[in-house]
C-alpha cells in the first residue's frame, strides 16, 4: 500500500469518528463521492436553465463543445440554444452524484456573466465553488454605485488583483454582479470586501487587514493572542444625521379656544378697494406710480449722502488725552525768569 492511500484512509477514518466540536474545521479533508457511494442512482431527472446577453453567443459557441466534455465524465447532457438565447443543463440516468448538477448550474450562470471557461469549470471540483454578489440594490443612487464600483476595481484593476492574490479567487465586475469562483474560505473574504466597499468603506482597509493577519499568523508569538489593535480601523467621517441625537423642540403655547372659525383673509380687489386704488383711472394710478418711484430715488440718494460724507467727519478725542497735550505744550512754551536774570549779571560781569 502506497503512503498516499494510507493517508487518504487515515483522513476519511478521522472524518467518520469525528462527533464533537472541532478546534478548525477548515483543516478537515472531505472524502471523495464516489459511484460505489450511491449505486442505486437517482430516482429523477432534473434540469436547470439561465438565459444569457446576445455579446456572450460568439464566445459560448467556441466554448460549448468544451463544456460538454467536462461534463460528459459526471453523465451530464449540455444544450445550447441560440435561438431562444437560453444554456440547459440537465441529469441522466447513469448520473450517481446528486450535487453534481448544482455545480453545472453555476458554470452556466458564470458563463452567462462573461466569467471565461477556465475559471468556470473549475467549480467541478470538491474545494473551489462560486459566489455571485448583487450589488445593484445595495445603493440607490447611480452615480455613487458606479463610483464605488470602480473603487472596487480600482486603477487598472490593482485593487481586484490584489484581492484575487489574498484570497486566491478569480473575481470578475460585470454590470451589477460580483462573481468571484475560489475556495470556500476565500469566498467569504471577497463577499465581505465587496458589501463594505458599496457601505462606502474603502477596500484598502479590508487589503491591509488581511496583509496583517496572514504576517501574524506566521509568529508563533502572536498566533493564538487577539490581533485587533494591529488592524486598522475605519473611522467614518460622514455620521449619519437621523443617528444624531435630535434637538429638544420649543414648546408652542397652546392658544385660547374660540369656536368660531378664523376670519376670511382678504383678496386683492378688496384691499384695493379698502385704500381707494381700485376707483382710480389708468391716468391716476400711472402718476401715483411716478410719485412714489421719485419718493424712493429721493430717499436712496440722501443715504448715499450721508455714507459719503460720514468719510469727511473727523473722530472725536478723549477729553482726558486733549488736556495732558495742552498741558505739554504750556510747559514747553513757559520762560524760567530766575536763569534769564543770572545769564545777565554774568554778561554785565564780563565787560
């Protein structure tokens, strides 16, 4: 017996004794179905059909007979109808695996979706599957949806590709669908990244967390400790207003209760009719209009005037401040006698 076979029985004999809970169960192998598994069959056919776009024929056409070979181990029929625009999938009575036709179902929405051949067949195999995220109604407004969308794919696809290397899924943007096609794990990962990035958080958080967490899960240090204040956190700097608290109200003061109802307000003809303007003629009423047009052309001037000249008037001076000055200039201006009278003698004592 080989060491491959021995371990593979090692691994089916764990699975099939396992009854409690399991510390990782993304480390347990899942045994292969096999025809010896179900020799009976399936008791009834069943079939599954996804229409797709008119760009999508040339290409299914080149890749249909493909599709029919990667079928054909697991007994599946593949029928391609361009008239009606329409990929049909459906059992036989020689197919043994009953999910087997679930996963044909998915090729043909992958296909449908401009997902190519390569990455949507691998979805026959036990560890990879598929997952296709709406995102259309997830925001309303068309203009933010297609600016988080291209968030998402980022400058030259940078930020796509380095989410297919993180979570090692092929992940394609196609109108108002995500579909990404990986291991189950990785799935997760991308739905995650994909909803927040739609809530307006920016994909690089989710990027740089990931980045972090594969790094820590290389020191043996730090693998079994809580990892949250290495990661980064998203602060958002637009908070919603309904989540603000709202602002006590005014009270309004309830009013006396009257019952009759209010009086009836009153029209125009009745105002004018109330100042007398309604029995004036045109001649009348044209030359009020003058005299009140010159009333007001008069009264804007006179407020020109007075901003103009208020630019001429001099500033007041503190009372105060005037008085120390003019006491200054005294001081300045009064004659010492006594000093006049000594130079004196002094010039008579010279001669």
């Amino acid at each position: 017996m080989s060491d491959s076979e021995s371990d593979e029985e090692q691994t089916t004999q764990n699975f099939e004794h396992v009854s409690g809970p399991v510390e990782d169960a993304w480390k347990m192998k899942i045994p292969e179905f096999k025809p010896e598994d179900n020799k009976a069959g399936l008791i009834e056919e069943s079939s599954f059909s996804t229409l797709f776009p008119k760009y999508r024929e040339k290409y299914l056409k080149e890749c249909w007979l493909l599709v029919q070979k990667a079928l054909e181990p697991h007994f599946l029929k593949a029928e391609l109808d361009l008239i009606k625009g329409s990929m049909l999938v459906k059992t036989t009575r020689k197919t043994w695996d009953p999910y087997i036709i679930i996963k044909a179902r998915d090729i043909i929405k992958l296909l449908s979706r401009s997902v190519p051949y390569e990455q949507a067949i691998r979805v026959l195999d036990d560890e990879t599957s598929c997952d296709i995220i709406k995102i259309k109604n997830l925001v309303r407004n068309r203009d933010k949806f297609i600016k988080r969308r291209n968030r998402l794919i980022g400058p030259g696809g940078c930020t796509l590709k380095s989410i297919e290397l993180l979570t090692n899924c092929y992940v394609l943007v196609q109108g108002t669908t995500v579909s990404a096609v990986g291991p189950y794990k990785g799935l997760q990962h991308v739905r995650s990244i994909v909803e927040d990035t739609m809530k307006n958080i920016h994909p690089i958080y989710n990027i740089k967390a990931m980045m972090i967490k594969r790094e820590l899960m290389k020191d043996e240090k730090l693998k079994n400790e809580n990892w949250e204040r290495f990661l980064p956190k998203f602060e958002n700097k637009n908070p919603n207003k309904k989540a603000q608290k709202p602002k006590a109200k005014k009270k309004k003061e309830k009013k006396e209760y009257t019952p009759f109802p209010p009086p009836p307000q009153e029209s125009k003809i009745d105002k004018l009719m109330a100042s007398g303007e309604y029995f004036l003629t045109e001649m009348e009423k044209k030359a009020k209009l003058n005299k009140e047009r010159r009333e007001k052309q008069t009264a804007t001037k006179e407020k020109q005037k007075e901003k103009r000249a208020k630019d001429y008037v001099p500033p007041k001076e503190d009372e105060t401040s005037s008085k120390l000055k003019k006491a200054k200039i005294d001081q300045s201006n009064a004659i010492d006698v006594k000093s006049l009278k000594a130079k004196i003698k002094k010039a008579n004592k010279k001669k």
